[in-house]
C-alpha cells in the first residue's frame, strides 16, 4: 500500500547482526565454560597428584565413601576428597596439605631403635571409626554421632569415645590387637636393619621376644585378577596389617616381594596370594626359585584368597570357588590363622621338538591344576588373546564365563579339535595307550577342573577312587569335544577315563593343536614331545 513505510535497509542489518549476535553468545558461552570447567579440573587433579607423589601417605581420591565420612581436619562433611589406604585417615580436597603436614601415616620401621619390641604406643587417629565398634574403656557403640569424633589406633584397631579418652590411654602402649601374630612390628624391621649393619643374622633371638605363635603373614595381591577387586583388598590389608608386607604384584613380582621371608625366623612366614590359580601358580613359581637359591629354610606356607574366573585350586584346597566381598578381610586373616598346612604335587612339564637337527631348547612349565590338549585349551587361548586387548571389558566372572561359553559353542560348530586320536600318541608309564576318537586329552592333578567340576569322579552309579592332590598320580581323561565338556559341566555324561600314572607322554604327529598348563597358554607346532614328572 502506498500509505505504509518500508523499513530502512541499515534497520534491517541492525536487527539481523542482533540475531547473529545473541547466536554466537548462546553457542560460544557454553563451550567457554565447559572448556573453563575442564581446564580448572586438570588443574586440581595435577595439584592432588602432586600432593599425592610427595606425600607419605598412600592416598587415594574418591567422592564415594561407605558410611558418612568427615574431614580429620575441618571437621566438616566430605563430599570430594581422598583416604589413606595405609592409616584410614580421611579429608577433604582442600585439606591435603595441611593433614600432610599435621598426621604422620603408619611408620614401617621406627626412625631409632632405642625403643623395645614391645613399648610401641598407640597410634590415635580421631573421627571416621567402624559403625560397629564399641569403647574399649566403657563397651558402648563408638562413632554414632554425626560428627567427627572418637579415636581409633590405626595398629591394634581399638577404638575410645572422646569423654573416654585419658592421658594414660595416649601413653598406653599398643599390643597390635588381634592381629598380633600376623604383624611384623616396625621395631622389628629396625632391630633387623641394626643387626645387618653389625653383620649379624640370627633373627630367632628378635622373634622369641614376640612369642612362638608368631607367624607374619605377606600379602600378595593381583590388582588385575578376575573382578578386579584386588586394588581395594590391597587398602584393606595395609590397613590391619604393616604396609610393608602387603605388595601388589603387578607392580613388585612375587620373586622379589618373597625376599622378605629371608628377614624372618626359619619357616615361620606365611604368604597369601589374592588372585586367581595363574597368580598362584606365579608364586609356586617364585617359591621354586627360592629352594634353588638355597632358602629353603626361610619357604613360607601358601593360602589363597580366590579372586579369578575358575579358581578350580583354591577350590581344591579349601579355600572356596571365589571371593567377592561376601566376608571382611578381618575374617580372612583369622581363616588363615587357623589354617592347618597340607600337600600339593607339583609338576614338570617338558616339551621337546623331535627334528634330527633340532636346535631348540626343550621349553619346560610347572604344572599345579591340569594340563589338556584339544577344545578346553582352545576356549582359554582365545579367551586369553581377547582378555590381552581389552582386559577393562573382562572384569566380571559372570561375563567371563560368558565370554567361555561363547567360545564353547563356537567350536561345536568349527570343530577345530576332531580326529585328536590321529593326531597325538599317548603312553602312560611308558605304556602306548589306543585312544577312541575324541578332541581333547585332559590330564589332573587336582579334583577341580573347568570352574568347579569334579571331572575324574563323574556321575551315575560307577564308583571311582577320588582324585588327590598329594598322592603322586595324574588322571588322564579323553572328552569328544566342547558340547561333551558342556555336558559334563551340568553333570549329564561322564569323560572317557583313560587312566592314572606317575609319568604321561604325549606325541603330537602332525598338525597345530592348542595346549593349556594351568593358565600358560601355547600352540604346538608339529613333530613336538611333550612329556610330565614329578
């Protein structure tokens, strides 16, 4: 219409650079604070790294504690900060330094010797105690209040209400509580690093002053073994024992954590290994290497806490099927305790290449559980390989024996196994055995196998001896393939029993064929001897 007025071009470009304006500010601010967020966390977590390098302290960050958790220092409620695997102390992000500076962690060994083995005091550290402990002055229930408050001594594990607490109670020397038997004391370690410089190693004299019914306990533990508990198990023992003899063997390997044994009276030390039957066998390993150091005097005895996917040797021994948190580590150290020593045969596993110019070293495995030839080892080969790409994925004993049973069905329908008696002689004794047509040769040292199955017993109404440990025999069994060991599994059919001997050798004419001992798993090439002997 001729009466309307058109707006100017400028009014236009003026409202549209508002537009484009209010777009780049509603887009761009969000990314500048993320980004401004992103690069003041980095900045936080280098300063706690930092402060966790430097510090004696064995600090671990966290923002998710199992009961109200309060700041030894502010005192106030924790909502981000980090603990001390090693004394339990608590606080918050910003109080770092300051507990540094103000609480000393657990001394492994004491900075003088002039105190005696047993003129240790207490070592009090206040608020943040266990719901369930009581007083030991007035028995009542300690730290029930929503505050921080009461004390509790980070070696004998007591614990006092505040109102409770006296001078003589601070001065009180500490006895290591419960858990006595099982602690090598710091004043030990320094008697023992005196009596060195004087060049002297008669250490019965020290350990008589601690009583008879000492028996230091070493920790080893697998940070990375079947549900990934060991890290926290490894806080927890520092915790109730000395730090020094709890050692995560991913990252200190078993020969070297064992030296420690040498430091102690003549078979007194015991060792727990926290991990699955590869991690044991790793320790049987480094025990072997101390008998040909000639320390057999200082060979400690083992128990197992079962943290891996089958753990069918720790289920042989008595120690369960796997742990999962179900029990407190309070109870495990008094299960071990209480352990009484049995025997275990252990043995060699010899393989040789039969060439007439063959060059090649005889490879040789020590062998505790089983050892097999056919679809039981191809399952673990492969399990094996994925769990090396990926092992965050492979956290779950569930999953595992998903991934297993995956594997399983898969060479049902492959069959990569088949014609296994075309394949391998078998002698026992010295005796050539005729085998029937099967996929796999499995040979027992032990009465579990596959996760839990007593594979040498079977089912049904035929009577057979049970299989031992310690009676120097093997069993030798023969399955048809993977559904076969399913079956077997689910108790539905039994193996095809060929036997027991003192010595088993296996020939492998022709062909690859993957084989298992234990948890070393390999592929054997053609023409191969493979021969076991106590």
């Amino acid at each position: 219409m001729e009466g309307e007025k058109r707006p100017a071009p400028y009014e236009g470009l003026f409202a549209d650079g508002h537009l484009i304006l209010w777009t780049l500010c509603s887009v761009l601010l969000p990314v500048f604070i993320t980004f401004w967020c992103s690069l003041q966390r980095s900045r936080r977590q280098l300063h706690r790294r930092d402060i966790f390098r430097k510090s004696k302290h064995g600090w671990r960050d966290t923002d998710l504690f199992s009961q109200p958790t309060y700041c030894c220092v502010c005192t106030q409620h924790i909502l981000l900060g980090a603990f001390c695997d090693c004394c339990g102390l608590r606080v918050d992000e910003g109080c770092l330094k300051k507990a540094d500076k103000r609480f000393p962690c657990k001394e492994i060994m004491l900075k003088s010797d002039g105190r005696a083995l047993d003129a240790m005091p207490h070592h009090w550290i206040r608020g943040n105690v266990p719901l369930c402990s009581c007083c030991v002055v007035c028995k009542q229930q300690c730290g029930s209040q929503p505050k921080l408050c009461d004390y509790r001594c980070i070696w004998c594990q007591k614990t006092v209400h505040d109102e409770c607490m006296k001078n003589s109670l601070k001065n009180e020397k500490c006895d290591f509580g419960e858990f006595k038997n099982l602690i090598i004391p710091p004043s030990y370690l320094t008697s023992i690093n005196q009596m060195r410089k004087d060049k002297k190693t008669d250490y019965a004299v020290l350990a008589s002053k601690l009583g008879k019914q000492w028996t230091p306990l070493i920790i080893l533990a697998n940070s990375r073994s079947g549900t990934n508990m060991g890290e926290g198990l490894l806080g927890e023992f520092r915790i109730l024992l000395n730090p020094v003899q709890v050692f995560d063997v991913t990252k200190t390997p078993p020969v070297k954590a064992l030296q420690l044994c040498t430091l102690l009276p003549c078979h007194s030390a015991r060792v727990l290994v926290c991990g699955g039957d590869g991690t044991v066998g790793w320790v049987l390993d480094a025990v072997d290497e101390m008998k040909i150091k000639g320390q057999e005097k200082y060979i400690p005895q083992v128990a197992v806490l079962p943290l891996g996917t089958g753990n069918d040797l720790s289920n042989t021994l008595g120690w369960g099927t796997g742990y999962a948190g179900e029990i407190p580590v309070a109870q495990v150290l008094r299960n071990v305790m209480e352990a009484d020593g049995i025997k275990l045969d252990r043995w060699k596993v010899q393989v040789t290449n039969k060439g007439y110019y063959n060059l090649r070293k005889p490879k040789e495995f020590t062998m505790n559980n089983y050892f097999s030839v056919g679809p039981d080892a191809l399952m673990a080969l492969n399990f094996h390989a994925h769990r090396e790409k990926a092992p965050s994925l492979f956290s779950s004993r569930i999953l595992n024996k998903a991934v297993y049973l995956f594997y399983g069905t898969k060479d049902c329908l492959v069959q990569e196994c088949k014609d296994l008696n075309k394949k391998v002689e078998l002698e026992l004794d010295g005796e050539r055995v005729e085998l029937p047509n099967l996929e796999g040769i499995i040979v027992l040292n032990i009465g579990y196998w596959g996760g839990g199955c007593r594979l040498w017993e079977g089912m049904g109404d035929e009577t057979y001896p049970l299989a031992r440990h310690d009676d120097g025999l093997l069993e030798v069994v023969g399955v048809y393939g993977s559904f076969h060991c399913a079956q077997i599994q689910v108790k539905l059919a039994n193996p095809f029993r060929i036997g027991q001997a003192h010595t088993v050798r296996l020939i492998l004419k022709c062909s690859m064929m993957p084989m298992q001992t234990d948890d070393d798993i390999s592929s054997t090439s053609d023409q191969e001897d493979i021969k076991e002997t106590e």
